[in-house]
C-alpha cells in the first residue's frame, strides 16, 4: 500500500517539512499574541484599582462596621490584619508577580460578600448558564441573519423576502438591553404570557420533570430573543454586502449557465462561499456578544455570570467584579485565537502566513 | 458619452441650503438620522428652560405615579419627575457623549497621524498597542475602572473621562490607514517636492481631505461613548445621585419595577436612549455613504 501523506494544514504545495515548521512558528506567534493580550488585561486590572484613592478592603469593612456598629480603632485593627493576611502590604512588584502568578492557575482570590466561597467557584456555579444562552442566542441569530442577508442580496428572491430583513437592521441600533426592557413591557407586563425575571419559578425545586424543562426554557426565551433581535441585523448587513460581491463571482455565472436549478445556485455556489468570511466575524463579534449577555441577564435576573458581576457591584465585592472581568477576556481572547487556527480549515483560500 | 446641452437661463446655481437638503433627501439615513437628533435636542433645550431642574433628583414630585397630566411620564419610586429626569438625563448623556468623543478622536487622530505619516518605529509602537488593546472588552475594562473608584464622588465628567480612556483606538487606526493611502497620491508628493514642511503636508494638505472620515469617527465615538457610558449605568455603575437615563433604569430593575406594575419607570428612559443612540447610528451610516464615495448613490 503506499504511503499516503497527510494532507497538510492549508493545502499548500510546500514540502510537508517546511509547511509544518511554518505553521509551528505561526502557532507560537497567536499563542503569543495571546498571551500578550492576557497580560496587558490583567496588568490593566492590576494597576487601576491601586492608582484609586479607594481601598477596596476599606470600603468593604466600613460598610460592614456602618450595618454593625464596631469602634473606628477597632475597624484599623481589622484592616491592618487583613491585609497582613492577604499580603497587601507588601511591595507593590511583589503583589504584582504573585498576581499574574495567580491568574496563570485561575486563581483570583476570595470573594469578601460571600467569604468562604472563592471567586473561581462563584465563576464555575454561573458559568453554564451564561454559556448556555450565548451559545443558543449565537448559532441562531448568525444562521437566522445570515441567511436573510443572503436572500437580501439574491435578485431572484420574491420582493417580500427581500424586504424582510429591513425591521431587524433597523433594531440593529438597539442595544439587546434596552429590547429587553420593551420585551418585558410588551410581552411580559402588558400580555402577561411569559414570565418577567428569574431562572424558574418562584418556590419551584430543580429537578428533571418535563414541566420543570419547560418553566425554564419559558424564562429564558425573553432574554433570548432580546440578544437575538439585537445581534441579528448585524449579521444582515454584513451577509448583504458579502452577497452582492459574489452574484458578480464567474462561478456564479457559470453555475447559472449551467442551467442549474436557483436552490442548488444559492445553497452550493453563494451561500457556502459567502458563509466562509462570515465566521471571522464571528470571533469578532464575540466581545460585544458577551457583553451584552451579561447586562441582559442582569435584567432578567438570571443565575448567570451577569447577575453575580451585579450583585459584586452592589455589594462592593472587588475580588470578585476584577475576576470575572480577567476571566472573561482570557475567555474571549483564546477563542479568538482558537478560531484563527480553525479558518484554514475551513476555507482553503486562507493561508495562515 | 453623451453630454447634454444646457438651456441658457437654466443654469443657474442651487443656493447652498437648498443643496443640502438635496443631498438629505438622497441620503435618507443622514436624513432621519438628523431630524430625531434634532428632536431630541429641542426636547432637551425647550425642556431645560421650562421644567426646574431640581425636579429630576429625589423628593421633588409625588411618588410612583402613572403617567398624567400633571406628569406626561409618571414619577419614580424616590419622587423623581420622570419628564424633568429625561430632560436633564439627556442633557448629562449629549454632554458625556460629546466630550468623550471629542477627545477620543482628537487622541485618534493626533495618533493616527504621527503612526501614519513618520511610520517607523512610533507606528510599530502605536500600532502593536492598539493591537494588543483591540481584543479586551473595552467596556469590562472600564467596569473595572468605575467599579475602582468611589462611587459618591463619580460625576458626570469622570464618567466622560472613564469612557474615554480605552476608546481611541479604533479612531486611531481608521485614520492611519486613511493617512497612509492619502500619503502616497500624487498631490502629497507635489507639495514634498515643492519643499513644504511636514506640519504644511499635514494641515494644508492631507487633514482637509480627510475631513469626512475625521466626521465619521467623532459620530462613531460619540456612539461608543453614550453607549459605554449607559452600560456602567445600567450596571450600577454611573453617578448614582444623576438622572442618566442608565441609572434610571437601573434603579427600576433594582425596585421590581415590572413586578410592582410601575411599568413607566424604565419605559421613558429606555425609549430615550433607543432613540438617541437610534439617530446616531443612523448618520453614521450617512456619512459613512458621504465618506466613501463607492457605496454613494447617484441623484
């Protein structure tokens, strides 16, 4: 039998040798990039709160000593000791070492509202959450924009769908936030027919009941379709513009002159090959989807990533607010880069060089 | 080509206004863009000299009214008069909006220059910063920011100021890439060869063509800067004591305001800001087709 090669990482016609040493240096050069925007979050993060007059561990005691009612002698002891606990006192490099040291293994401390729970446990008890709804919120408004982009674009499309897609770019300025609070007015308040916050039902137990399954799936369609409704248009414009350059594509013509039938033209010919430069937008899109994601579910009270960054904020939680902020940019910037390895396969006619 | 003759008489010139608005008419999203700022701005004015300030801060009206006469849009739970609220809530939003975009592209463009026009090793530096810096939410960057300081001293300018701080850099790199192409025609060259001085090349040459661009970014930065700055208020973030329209919402959802049936409380902040940021995305997109003379359309 002979031997086969692998087939290579782009497709190239360079000898298997050189290519793998090109994309092993490519790799390093993302994983370092990546890196770099890791550290410039985390020393942004490190160093703005101690440029602040305000001390955090200050703030938070005197709230605690304001409810209860401790001497202020008392309240000076209190912090002195915490911060010898914590090594605040220490010089400022060496916080700053041990810090990044920190973040390498995930660790980002206490949370002082909620003492004995660590900051990387409140994170791991609301992520699936957040992740849920991005994840359902993301495929279907990039296949649901994309592909009334696509009919916009397409001059044998009815007129009607043609048109359809105007309302959405037009929602496009909205941001998913303020469509939550219309939603909620409309549709929660005013018709009454789904649910106005919360993850189920007040005084409901989780457990695995179809009836449960579906009070949850009725609490999250709202902040669903509030993400979706914002994000779409964008999808829209984009997949238009795209459309338009590839119907004027010699493949497109010649599939037509094929007499091939307008199904197969607009699925294999102009959908798939403007599809392609839509999943870069993808990743670019991400920060703005994850954000929004967490003011909205903030407003829904959902259990997610956003509601325990509000109730941080209320509660003067520093720990916990500078966590979740490092962790979600490390989680962005290493999709992004995860994803710029992905595009070559996925489209041949990226190289990676 | 066919060039058709021109009846004497019918020559003459449209008056610039009337030009303007011919131009409006073509370019419809500029068009509607304008007409609700403008409503919005005379909202505000008109409102800023009939109502009392005062009105829009705690214990000045009746509490948790529903919309009428007396008050078009109800009152809150803290007796805020929600029509006062919106007038000075849009006031302190145009005032943050303006001078963070102002200042982020000022910084943009000084930037995007100096990148552009001396390359080198400024626009290696300049440019691997804004590279590093694009990835990381800009906005939970300043959440971070704001969450720092003290909250009952952020004012209104702070919040301007946060704003502003990481959001020079999509300013900075439209205008270097605009500055390096522009570099490179021949008018630019005629004026290096005619000995005038780089500041010359700058101002008198290269800076008055890219004025639709320079318009764009500031609309676009204004957007960015209304925007981030309601999503700190949204969080609890803003200047607690103002009126921002964030806040207002804000302080509903942290009251239930939709469990307890004050449907108005988040309803006239949120339409305000949907239709501000509304008006500014809408001429962006304008001078976007002003800016870039491919996408414009004939008359």
């Amino acid at each position: 039998m002979a031997k086969v090669p692998p087939p290579s990482f782009s497709g190239s016609t360079r000898t298997s040798g050189e290519h793998s040493f090109m994309t092993l240096k490519l790799i390093a050069r993302r994983i370092g990039f990546l890196f770099m925007v890791i550290w410039a979050a985390s020393t942004i993060i490190f160093f703005v709160p101690r440029l602040s007059p305000v001390n955090p561990v200050r703030e938070r005691f005197s709230e605690i000593a304001r409810l209860s009612g401790f001497a202020p002698e008392d309240l000076e002891k209190i912090i002195e000791s915490f911060s010898k606990q914590f090594g605040l006192d220490r010089p400022l490099w060496e916080q700053y070492i041990d810090y990044l040291w920190n973040i390498m293994r995930f660790d980002f401390g206490f949370s002082l509202n909620r003492y004995p729970s660590t900051v990387i446990e409140l994170i791991a008890q609301s992520l699936p959450w957040t992740i849920g709804l991005l994840v359902v919120t993301t495929i279907l408004s990039f296949v649901i924009g994309n592909l009334l982009g696509a009919i916009a674009a397409w001059p044998r499309a009815p007129r009607w769908a043609r048109n359809f897609s105007t309302p959405f770019v037009l929602f496009m300025g909205v941001p998913p936030v303020l469509m939550g609070v219309l939603l909620l007015f409309f549709v929660g308040f005013r018709l009454k027919l789904l649910p106005l916050g919360g993850a189920y039902s007040i005084g409901v137990v989780p457990n695995w009941s179809w009836e449960f399954a579906l009070d949850l799936l009725r609490h999250q369609i709202l902040p669903a379709l509030a993400l979706i409704l914002g994000s779409v248009g964008g999808w829209v414009l984009t997949m238009r513009g795209m459309g338009i350059t590839i119907q004027g594509e010699d493949y497109v013509n010649f599939a037509e002159h094929k007499g091939l039938n307008g199904v197969t033209i607009f699925r294999d010919y102009y959908l798939r090959n403007a599809l392609l430069p839509q999943m870069t937008g993808l990743a670019l899109a991400l920060g703005t989807v994850v954000t929004s994601a967490i003011i909205v579910e903030g407003l829904f009270a959902l259990p997610g990533v956003g509601t325990v960054l509000i109730n941080a904020i209320r509660a003067n939680d520093f720990p916990v607010i500078y966590g979740i902020v490092i962790f979600i940019t490390i989680a962005i910037a290493a999709i992004m880069t995860l994803m710029e390895f992905l595009y070559p396969l996925l489209d041949p006619r990226i190289k990676n060089e | 080509m066919r060039t058709a003759a021109i009846r004497p008489g019918a020559a003459h010139q449209p008056g610039r206004v009337t030009l303007f608005f011919r131009y409006l008419s073509r370019n419809a999203s500029l068009g509607a863009g304008l007409a609700i700022l403008l409503a919005l701005a005379a909202f505000t004015i008109i409102g800023l000299m009939v109502i009392d300030p005062m009105d829009a801060y705690p214990l000045s009206a009746p509490t948790r009214r529903p919309p009428s006469w007396d008050f078009p849009f109800g009152t809150d739970f803290f007796g805020r008069d929600l029509v006062a609220v919106m007038v000075v809530g849009m006031w302190q939003t145009a005032f943050i909006g303006l001078v963070a975009g102002g200042i982020g592209t000022f910084v943009g463009v000084v930037l995007g220059f100096v990148s552009a026009y001396f390359g080198g090793w400024t626009d290696a530096a300049i440019r691997t910063v804004c590279q590093v810096l694009t990835p990381i939410p800009v906005l939970l960057i300043q959440v971070v920011v704001a969450g720092s300081l003290d909250k009952r001293d952020v004012t209104i300018f702070t919040m301007a100021l946060i704003v502003v701080m990481l959001a020079w850099m999509g300013p900075t790199l439209i205008i270097r890439s605009q500055v390096l192409t522009m570099k490179e025609r021949q008018f630019v060259s005629v004026a290096k060869l005619s000995g005038i001085s780089d500041l010359g090349i700058i101002f008198k040459e290269i800076l008055p063509n890219l004025l639709p661009f320079i318009a764009a970014a500031f609309v676009g930065q204004v957007f960015l800067a209304v925007f981030a700055s309601f999503y700190l208020a949204v969080l609890g973030l803003g200047p607690l004591r103002e009126p921002l329209l964030g806040n207002i919402i804000w302080s509903a959802q942290s009251q239930g305001a939709f469990f307890n049936g004050w449907w108005w409380w988040p309803i006239a902040p949120s339409v305000g800001m949907i239709l501000i940021l509304g008006s500014l995305a809408l001429i962006n997109m304008g001078l976007d087709e002003l800016a870039n003379p491919r996408v414009r359309k004939s008359e």
